[in-house]
C-alpha cells in the first residue's frame, strides 16, 4: 500500500493520555473516502494536501486495517506528537502530529507498528544492532563485559545527560550544602521548553529539591533539569564529572549546556556554527552561547517547528561513552541512596519489575540520536546495559529500535537465575 509523508507545515514508561487531536485523527481516519477537513486543521495545511489526497490516503488504511478504535501510546515531544491509532483487525499504525494554536499544522503517517524482535542469544542481538547508524551496545554482568560495541566510543547523550546534573546534586546533598527538602521556586528566565510540566508553573511556585530531581529523570523535565543546574552551578556539575575519574565526558561536556541553550542553538546555529563550537575553547563556546541567549521560547519553538532531522548531534550536544554511563549507575547503586533509587526506578520501560529487585533507567534522545541505559539488580547480580544510535543524516526509527531494545531485556531476564521448585 502507498503511504504519503503529510510534510510539516508552520505559520520510555508512563503514557499520558492521548490528545484531543491525536483522538480527531482517529476520527478523521473512519471517515475513509468521505474525508472532509474541518477546523482543527491549519489552512496551510488544508492548501497544501487536497482534501482528495487525504480522503485517497484515509480510505486505504481503513480499507486494510479496518476503523481505528483507539490512540495507544501518546508521546509528547517538541518534534511532534507520537502516537499510534489501534484499528479493528489490531494493527498499530504510529503517527507524528505536530499542532500550533489547537490546529494539526503537520502530520506523518509512519506506517505498520514494528513487529516485535527475539533474539535466540546475545551475539545475535549484537549482530542485529550492528546494522543501525553508529550502534552503541553495552552488556556488563557483574562488570565482565558480555557485549561490547563502541563501548569507549564519544556518544551524543541527549537527555541520558540528567544522570550527571543528579550525581551532582547527590554529592552537595552528601556534603550537607543542601538537602532533598530545601524548596526552589520556579523562576521564568529558566523555563525551558518540553518535555515536562514544570514550564506551565506559575513563577514564584515551590518545589523540593527532591522534586526536582524525580521530574528531571522520570518525565526528563526539561525546565526542572535548568532549575537544578542553576542552583547547582553548571561548573559543579562539570567538577563532579571529573571527580568521578570520568575525564573523557569531563573534557566534552565544558561548557555543561542547559537544555535551554541546547534548544537555543538548534534554533539558530548554521553549519559554520556548529563547526566553530567544536573546536572551540570552553571561554568561545560560551560567546557563542551568549550570542543566542535572547531567544525567548516561543521564538525557539517557532523556529524548532521543522526540526525533524539531526542538527549538530555531533558538535554540540552532551557527550559521554556507554562505559562511563555505566559506571555512574554504578556508583549510585553502591551508595545506595533510597531517594537516588527512588528517582531512578521511577520510569522503567520495557522491563518486568517483577522479576528484578531494582531497575535503574535514563534515556534520552533527539532528531538523529536515541539512547537508553539500564541497571538491574537481582540478588547478587548486577547488570548494565546500554543501547543507542545516532544518525547524522536521519532521524532514528524509535519504533524499530524499541522493539529491538525490548529483544535484548528478554535475554536478560531469561538469564536470571530461575526460582528453585
């Protein structure tokens, strides 16, 4: 069957419901052949894709798949909405949605739901992820490597990053400089752009710290994560780094970004840009930085619109290595910290808690980079994984990698020691 890419027009875990035009999309889906537009589509849009065209490309996916029943999986994102429509023979078809004042101003129909990955050892899923763009796959069991590829290798994090602004904050809380209970309040010149919800407070609102932290890692709260590297001090976060011994990420990440100076950059750096960042000095870098720091949000967000492929993932972003990420899930599983466990078992996607005493998880992505990090825990028994990609050309296909990152879960929790009879 055909599928038309609609292009954008403008002017992990836990699921959040659906939206109310990701639910219109449905609807719309059911009307097939009699498709007609109604106001929740942008008038560019409605000039751009001709009611004909849309109603031809509704009508094959109801005729193959049946009437959509129901949105699954909603996932809001800056890039755009993901979600999938369900439909009466049980397909998933996954969609991106992006909208601007309530109107569905562009809209990708990406097709059949991957089908779902199992891999009969560990070298076969290692095979498997050998074909994906600059692969990252780390296994430790009890610190021996069982799969290691590119382990050592400089890695775009995108938000995987949060683990050192909260290793840095557990240190300041272990030095009795703050506690998990001291509250910050919300201020507006450090509002960042979603993912999150802290953007929508009210200036002035407090949080604990503690609060903070959780939204940072189990929603990756953008605006919490700039709140919290604010108090802390980005060049805290930078020494806590290097006192971990994790000298390659120390050396990468200076400046420590905010997410709202990574937002900022890729609404207004160019290729030559980017190419001076690389190379520059920690002191140039911030100049650079300093020149696209009076972008307000909705500006970012306006020029963000078309963000669909890589930018930069390479020259400015966060940097580590699988190995170093491991290692600092590892050194917050010695510390046993019962809030650090809380916050890092709080969004565990793919895994079967059940079946292990504690799971670890911090993932993150952008256009172009997808990353994951596991630490689990059974027993005696510690493993580490770490499965990402990125692209310098194209964005990631988030549905097909998910499928492959839940193959390997599968093999770990096959390799667990079974109960005794």
């Amino acid at each position: 069957m055909k599928y038309l890419f609609l292009i954008l027009l403008t002017a992990c875990s836990t699921t959040p419901p659906a939206s109310k035009s990701s639910k219109l999309v449905c609807s719309d889906l059911n009307q097939g052949a009699n498709f007609k537009y109604l106001n929740h589509y942008s008038n560019d849009f409605q000039k751009a894709l001709p009611v004909e065209q849309m109603a031809e490309i509704f009508a094959q996916v109801q005729g193959k798949y049946g009437d959509c029943v129901d949105v699954v999986d909603f996932k809001p994102s800056l890039n755009g909405d993901k979600f999938s429509t369900k439909h009466k023979n049980g397909q998933l078809i996954d969609f991106t949605l992006v909208e601007k004042n309530s109107k569905i101003t562009g809209l990708w129909i990406l097709g059949e739901r991957a089908k779902a990955v199992e891999y009969k050892n560990f070298e076969e899923a290692q095979n498997d992820f050998n074909t994906l763009s600059r692969p990252s796959f780390l296994l430790l069991k009890n610190d021996k490597d069982i799969i290691s590829v590119n382990e050592n290798k400089r890695t775009p994090l995108g938000s995987t990053f949060k683990l050192f602004v909260l290793d840095a904050l557990q240190q300041q809380i272990k030095e009795k400089k703050l506690s998990w209970e001291n509250e910050l309040k919300i201020s507006n010149s450090l509002k960042s752009l979603p993912s999150g919800v802290f953007q929508t407070k009210e200036e002035g609102e407090e949080f604990s710290l503690y609060e903070y932290a959780l939204k940072m890692i189990s929603i990756s709260d953008n605006t919490a994560t700039d709140h919290l590297i604010d108090k802390l001090g980005r060049t805290s976060v930078e020494r806590q780094i290097k006192k971990r011994g994790l000298k390659l990420s120390y050396g990468w990440n200076r400046p420590f970004l905010s997410t709202k100076e990574l937002f900022q950059v890729r609404a207004r750096f160019e290729a030559e840009d980017y190419k001076k960042y690389a190379s520059n000095t920690t002191t140039g870098r911030l100049v650079q930085l300093q020149k696209v720091a009076k972008l307000k949000n909705d500006q970012v967000m306006n020029e963000l619109s078309k963000w669909q492929t890589p930018r930069g993932v390479l020259d400015t972003e966060w940097f580590s290595t699988p190995k170093d990420i491991c290692a600092l899930l590892q050194t917050f599983d010695q510390d046993n910290d019962e809030k650090i466990n809380s916050i890092l078992s709080s969004n565990t996607p793919f895994a079967e808690k059940d079946l292990f005493d504690q799971i670890y998880y911090k993932g993150g992505s952008e256009p172009g980079v997808l990353q994951m990090a596991y630490y689990f825990k059974k027993d005696q028994d510690r493993y580490c994984l770490y499965l990402g990609s990125h692209d310098l050309q194209n964005a990631i296909d988030e549905a097909v990698f998910f499928e492959k990152v839940k193959g390997v879960i599968k093999l770990i929790e096959a390799d667990l020691p079974q109960p005794q009879s």
